[in-house]
C-alpha cells in the first residue's frame, strides 16, 4: 500500500488507490482550501492551489523601502527554483525531484511532496523590477523587492500661510 501526505490537522494519511491518490485526496484539499479562505479571506496569495500537488510556505513582509518574500523550499536545488516579476505579482516555482526509487519495497510512510509547484503572490507596492534579488540558504528562499521611488512613502512638509 502507497501512502501520500495529507495536511496533518485533518488525518495525517490515507491510503492510495490505483490512480495514486485516495479517494478523498482531492475532496480534503478542497475543504483546507475553503478553510484557508475563511481563516484569511484577503490573504496576499493568487494563484489555483486546488487539486494541487504542493505549494511552499510563505512569509511576506513590508517595510518602507522593499517587500520581503521568504518560502520555506527545504531540499531544493538552486538549478530548479524559478522567480519571476510581471507587474505587481512575484512568482515562485520549481520542482522537487525524488530523491531515490525504492522498487524492491513498498512505502510504509511517505509525507513529502515532490513534483512541480507555482507559488504567486500580489505585492502589496509597486516595485523596481530590475532591481529584484533572490538568495536561497539552508532551505529559505528569500526574496528582497525594492519599492520603486513612486510607491515609497514620502513626507509632505506643512507650511504655514
């Protein structure tokens, strides 16, 4: 019996049927998904994550001069991360890929995910596309966006009449 993983607050696994999915797998990423939606309604995330494979945890942050991505993609390779700018949407995607074949046995417990993976996210700024810089270090990619000059805040001085 094949086992694939499954998010750990709903049942950790289910046993696979012939397709390579259980039964359930798709109607289980559904309800996440929907209680994702509840428990964030106006999350910063885009993208079609249903009937998915897998997508990297994200952790966005927002200061006065750049925008901060960090995904957490432990296991990756450098040479099969992608990071794209179009406009005000980043996007990050790539593939794990298995790591072994294990044929003479079959998996008493297999959690991780592999395959491929597209993870956007809106910015909350315009930024300097040209100016974008990812570095990727034990298994954090992170995502520096520096704001360009129109979206950076900028003090108005009050003068008297």
């Amino acid at each position: 019996m094949k086992l694939r993983r499954q998010q750990q607050e709903r049942g950790a696994l289910a046993p696979t049927g012939r397709g390579g999915t259980s039964p359930f797998a798709d109607l289980n990423r559904i309800r996440n998904e929907i209680d994702r939606l509840f428990e964030d309604p106006f999350a910063l995330t885009t993208g079609t994550s249903f009937f998915e494979g897998w997508q990297p945890s994200l952790d966005v942050y927002d200061d006065k001069d750049r925008i901060t991505i960090k995904a957490e993609l432990p296991g990756m390779k450098l040479e099969n991360i992608d990071v794209s700018v179009h406009g005000n949407v980043l996007s990050i995607s790539g593939e794990r890929k298995h790591e072994e074949e294990h044929k003479e046995r079959e998996s008493y417990r297999a959690e991780r995910y592999f395959g491929r993976f597209q993870r956007s996210v809106t910015l909350p700024a315009a930024v300097d596309a040209g100016k974008v810089q990812a570095t990727y270090k034990d298994g954090i990619l992170t995502v520096e966006c520096p704001k360009s000059e129109e979206a950076k805040p900028k003090q108005i001085q009050v003068k008297t009449s």
